[in-house]
C-alpha cells in the first residue's frame, strides 16, 4: 500500500468513527441510519482490502524474483570465478616482476626455477566468452567481470602484437606499446579483484 493511499484510508475510517460516535451520543438512530452506517464502513473496509492484497501479492512476487535472481547470479558466479582468476593470476605474475618506469620483463619467474617468455605467461581464458550472454546475471558483479574480460583480451592482442614488433621491427614500437600493456593489465587487475570479490559475496549469507 502506497503512503498516500493508506493516509487517505485512515483519514476515511477516522471520520466516519467521528460522526458515527456523535450520533450515538446525540441520539438513538433508526434501524435503516444504523444499516447506512454498517454499509458505510463496510464500503470502506472493503476499499481498504483491495489496496492491500495487491499490494501484499505484489510484494510477495518481488521477494520471489529477487530470491530468484540471487540464485541465478550465484550459478553464474560458480561458472565465471574461476575463469576470471585464470586472468588474475598470470597478469598478477607480470605485474608484480614489472617495476613502474621499466620496460616489460621478457621472461617471467615463475618460481622454483622456472622461468617464461612474458608471451607465453598470459593465454586468454576462451573459456569464459561462452557467458558474455549471461553477463548480467551476476547482478553488481556484471560490469567489473565485463571490463576485465575486455581489458584481458587487449592485453593478449597487445602481447601478440609486441612479439610480431620484435620479430619483423626489432622492436621500434615497443615502448608505446609497453605503455599501452602495462596500463591494460592494471585495468583488467583492477576489475577483475572487484569481480571476483563481488562475487565471493553473494555466497555469504547476510
């Protein structure tokens, strides 16, 4: 029931009770004054009713679409989080062996002796395009998981793009296009950490 709706009811109630309680105390009414009181109030209880049960259904309904839509973002939450760690988890590696003001390490640690060429570190996770559709089922989540996706696939072209540099231009345009990486993997981090901690949430019960 609206504010306004229900003031207007209590307004109508609270005024037939007044000129119902001063006709009783000023004098006795006939059988068809008390039957035009009783349909009085009954006219108005009936009003208040077909307010309120709309309104209690419409509610009810509500709370079964949102209950419903959780669900649906926690399946889908299930299915993208580890797709989006698969991003997380190379670019983290690069980032963090890329001093700001550096060029882009050429071989990543990958710990315990081993090392990597930086374009073999990241592969696009193909994965994780079989959603795209359903993107929006993960409610708040959706835009983070989108924009690192598309941040992460800039930076596989951008790899590629910087391998092919060096092979055929001995690397003229590399440092713009270091530029370009470095400011592409902080976006895609940035996104992906708020993505998948968005969705770490909806498994925690309020």
């Amino acid at each position: 029931m609206t504010r306004k709706r229900a003031t207007l009811l209590a307004v109508s109630c609270r005024d037939v009770d007044h000129v119902l309680i001063n006709k009783m105390k000023g004098s006795a009414m006939t059988a068809s004054e008390w039957a035009a009181w009783v349909q009085a109030i009954g006219s108005i209880a009936a009003i208040g009713v077909a307010i309120w049960v709309p309104y209690r259904l419409a509610a009810k309904a509500a709370n079964v679409r949102e209950a419903e839509d959780h669900r649906k973002a926690m399946a889908m939450g299930l299915a993208v989080r580890f797709e989006l760690q698969r991003i997380k988890w190379p670019l983290t590696r690069i980032l963090n062996q890329w001093p700001e003001g550096t060029g882009a390490p050429m071989m990543i640690d990958l710990g315990e002796g081993g090392r990597r060429e930086i374009f073999e570190e990241f592969k696009f996770p193909k994965g994780i395009a079989e959603h795209y559709a359903r993107f929006h089922e993960l409610g708040e989540a959706a835009d983070d998981a989108l924009l690192a996706t598309a941040h992460a696939e800039d930076v596989s072209q951008l790899l590629t793009t910087i391998e092919i540099d060096l092979m055929h231009s001995g690397g003229d345009n590399q440092a713009t296009l270091e530029k370009q990486l470095r400011s592409k993997i902080v976006s895609s981090l940035k996104h992906t950490n708020r993505a998948i901690s968005l969705i770490n949430a909806l498994y925690v019960k309020p």
